[in-house]
C-alpha cells in the first residue's frame, strides 16, 4: 500500500523539496515529477548500491580513538546486568511477569497467549550457538588436504556458503593490536597457538595471529515491526536470532570442514564488527546498526576463523551524517532512552556508569564519538512490556519499498546531507512508524498496538521473509 496518495499533493511536496523542474537542487540531484518518479527510479547497483563509498579499514564514520578503546566485560552490559544501574531493577522484573500475564488474561494486543507462544517457540534452534565445533566430516578424516585457496577466493566461498545458509550480510574483519580490544575480556582468551580450542578457565582461546571474525547479519521481519511494541513484535526478533544463528552455527562447522578453525559466538559488539566489515553504519538508536540494503532491524552474530580472508572495508553511505539531521527514533522512544543531541559526542554520560556504591561496572566503554543511548532505562522498559524496538520500526531506514527510504533517496543521502532533515521530517508526516508511541505512551498506560491483531490474518511468507530478503546481490 503506498503511502504517498496521502492528504499531502505529491506536487507540494516536490516543490518544498526543490525537485520539480529546475532549481538549485535540481543541478545535483536527479530531477523528478512527484514520489512515484522517485519510487520508479531505483538506481541501486545490485552488487552494492553504487552510492556507497568503501572507507580505510578500522575508520568507519562513526569516529573511533582506538587507544581508548579497552576490552569490555560483557556481564557489565545493561542486557546482563541492569540491577547495576536501575536499583529499581528487580521490581521492575517483578512487575514485568504480573503484567505479562494480566495482559494474556485482557487479550491485550500483541501481548496474548498466541503472542507470547510463537515469541517463545521461535528462538534459536538446538546447538546453533557454540563453541569451537568438532566437525563430523575434516579433510583429515576424509584423507584428503585441507581447503586452500587466495584469500580472495576463500572470501568468496565462505559469503556463498553463509548466503547459502540465510545470512544477509556477511563481511571479513582481520583481528589486529586494534580490533582484538573488541573482544570481551570475558570468556575469550589470545594465545600463541596454532588453532583455537575450548578450555574452562581460559574459555574460547583464540589464536594471536591470522584470524579474522566474520559477522554474519540477518534481518527481522518488517512485518514484525509493524506490530512493535509487543511480545508478537518481538517474536521477530526472535526469528532473525534464528536465522543469524543457522547461518553462523553452519559456517562453524562449514569452516572445520574445509579444515579451518570456526569459532561461533557473539565474541564482541556485533554491530561494531558489523560495521567495520562495511555491513552498514551505526546509528542513533542505542548504537544499533543500519544497512545501505537492508534498513535497521538487523542483528549480527560473528564467526572467528584462521582461513585466510580478504577484509571488507566500513562504508559511507550518508547513514550516520542522516541521523544528526533525524530523531524520529527518540521521538517516539516511551522510556525517552535515546538522545537528541544534534551531534555525536565522545563524553560518556553519567547513566552509564554504576548506580550501586563500590561497584565500578559501566555499560559502555569509551573511544568513540556517538549518541549515548542509556541502555539502562531501555533494558528496564523493554522487560516490562516483554521487549519494546517501536524505535527500530520507527526508524526512516525501517520501511517497504513504498517508504521513503528507497534507492533514490538513499542515493540523495549518501551524496548530501541537503535534504536530510526534509526526508526525516517527510518520513513522520506520511505517518510511517508507529507513532502513537512516545514518552510515557505504551502499554503500561494501556496504549497497545492494535495491528498486531491484524498481523495473525496476514498471509506471510515463510520465516516471514519479504522482498529485501531475496536481494540476492544487496551486500
Ligand atoms: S527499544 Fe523501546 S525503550 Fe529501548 S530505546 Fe528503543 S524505543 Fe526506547
Ligand atoms: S530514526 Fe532517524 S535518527 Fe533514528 S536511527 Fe533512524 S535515521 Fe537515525
């Protein structure tokens, strides 16, 4: 359904954008008659959209100062452990599981029995997560070499393998002095070795030299973004958990066939890793990351492996400059958690650290210039209501081909940051996301999503892919 036969003349609306006729904008931009122009012209190279600029390895747009950069205990995160920094926590905890069931016994939308069994169903398989996998098959029980190939190549087998497997976005980023302070200081262990190996004090020990972490992304569901905030929405997260989790668990044991080491696991800030491989850029919502191909909504597990890789480089593609002109995800955020702050800043805010005294832990580090979300009064609101991501569905980058975030627009973005505001505004004003939401707005003042009723009468496609899924060449 296209939003643009809206209240709004799409002549108007060109004209306020300068893109009728000629202009100033109009001699460096394309020229179009009105959205379905634009809709029309989908200018993306399939390979990888032709707008988007490769960068220097390790220097994403988001602005990083890899000496400050240390490695981060991962049971400090606010997901982990947010007793640390909301003292109120465990009631909160407490309430959440009352208020799950009151809203089954009420039929609430999106937070019913039907909702909470598929969300609780839909999650990761059996042994899709794990550590170094023995591999049933290696070349050596095979009596045959090991895999080799230039490093190129083996980049090009492993993507195939991964794509194969339903990973939409896979990318290649060598451990270096650098990267390597990405990796949680808990549970990962660097050693002179020649191949990794499991061990229960050290944990997963990873070899100092000649690995490369590949992050493996999937994508949720728009159609589950449609139904946020509720525990039906989050089924989709759920899902894409599954889908990154298949594809990862079978390049592990893909990779120890061909007689490498692969090992699976979140081993650090996926989206950092995802970044840095040119996966997307990060953005203004908690640090999450956008695609140039696949919007927001995507979540990103990582393979760390010995086969020689060629790296993929960060990208530009305007993403990261468009979020300081956009703040449509905070506007909408019920727990205000996400700032609105026209720049990124390197200070750490003060929510970030430890609310109970003598504890020192923090959720985030620093050595890197970003939006500060507060993870914290995020984690709390979200348990409470099951999970929340109404900022993720919200985001400009989150929407149908019939949104304003089609190749044309992204092309626009990624060569001016002119229009951003005007696209970021235009993106509210057609009424995409689900703007009912805002602070102190959701369901624990009664407003629920009442499309996630719809949502169990919609003829979905298996594991609820839509059309970004078959993009066979968006990378
Ligand atoms: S998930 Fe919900 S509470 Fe958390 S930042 Fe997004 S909108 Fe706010
Ligand atoms: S809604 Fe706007 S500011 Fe927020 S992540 Fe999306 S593009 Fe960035």
């Amino acid at each position: 359904m296209s939003k643009f036969h809206s209240t709004v003349s799409r002549r108007d609306f060109m004209k306020a954008l300068g893109m009728v006729g000629a202009g100033a904008a109009a001699l460096t931009t394309p020229v179009f008659h009105d959205l379905d122009d634009m809709a029309a012209a989908d200018m993306g190279n399939p390979k990888k959209p032709w707008f988007v600029k490769e960068r220097e390895l390790e220097n994403p747009t988001m602005e990083l100062d890899w000496t400050q950069i240390k490695r981060f205990n991962s049971k400090n995160s606010a997901n982990s452990s947010n007793q640390f920094y909301d003292t109120n926590y465990p009631n909160v905890v407490t309430q959440a599981i009352e208020s799950r069931k009151k809203w089954m016994l009420d039929d609430s939308p999106g937070c019913t029995l039907k909702d909470n069994a598929l969300n609780d169903t839909i999650g990761l398989p059996t042994g899709s997560s794990a550590p170094w996998v023995p591999s049933a098959t290696t070349p050596e029980k095979l009596g045959v070499p090991k895999y080799s190939g230039t490093p190129e190549d083996n980049a090009r087998i492993v993507r195939s393998a991964l794509r194969f497997a339903g990973a939409a976005l896979v990318g290649y980023v060598p451990l270096t002095s650098n990267t390597k302070n990405l990796v949680f200081s808990n549970g990962f262990t660097f050693e002179d070795t020649p191949t990794g190996y499991s061990d229960p004090k050290k944990g997963s020990v990873i070899p100092n030299s000649g690995m490369t972490v590949i992050p493996v992304t999937s994508v949720t569901p728009i159609t589950s973004l449609m139904v946020t905030p509720s525990v039906l929405g989050h089924a989709g997260n759920n899902l894409q958990n599954r889908l990154k989790g298949q594809a990862s668990s079978t390049g592990s044991r893909f990779l120890a066939a061909l007689g490498y080491d692969g090992l699976n696991g979140g081993i650090g800030p996926a989206p950092a890793f995802s970044t840095l491989a040119g996966g997307g850029e990060i953005a203004r919502t908690g640090g999450g990351l956008i695609s140039a191909s696949y919007g927001i909504g995507v979540g990103t597990d990582t393979l760390v492996t010995n086969l020689p890789l060629a790296p993929t480089h960060p990208i530009d593609a305007g993403i990261a400059k468009f979020c300081c002109k956009c703040a449509n995800c905070a506007d909408v955020c019920p727990s205000s958690s996400i700032p609105t702050d026209p720049e990124p800043t390197w200070d750490l805010p003060d929510y970030v650290f430890s609310k109970l005294p003598g504890n020192t832990a923090q959720f985030s580090n620093p050595g890197k210039k970003a939006f500060w979300f507060n993870a914290s009064t995020c984690r709390s609101y979200s348990i409470s209501i099951s999970r929340c991501n109404t900022c993720i569905a919200s985001c400009v980058f989150s929407k149908m081909d019939s949104s304003m975030i089609h190749n044309t627009v992204k092309t626009i973005i990624a060569n001016t940051p002119l229009f951003d505001g005007f696209f970021a505004t235009m993106d509210k004003a057609f009424g995409y996301g689900n703007q009912q939401f805002k602070a102190g707005i959701g369901p624990p003042t009664g407003t629920f999503n009442e499309t996630a009723v719809e949502w169990w009468t919609w003829e979905l496609a298996p594991n609820g892919a839509e059309k970004r899924f078959f993009a066979p060449d968006a990378q």
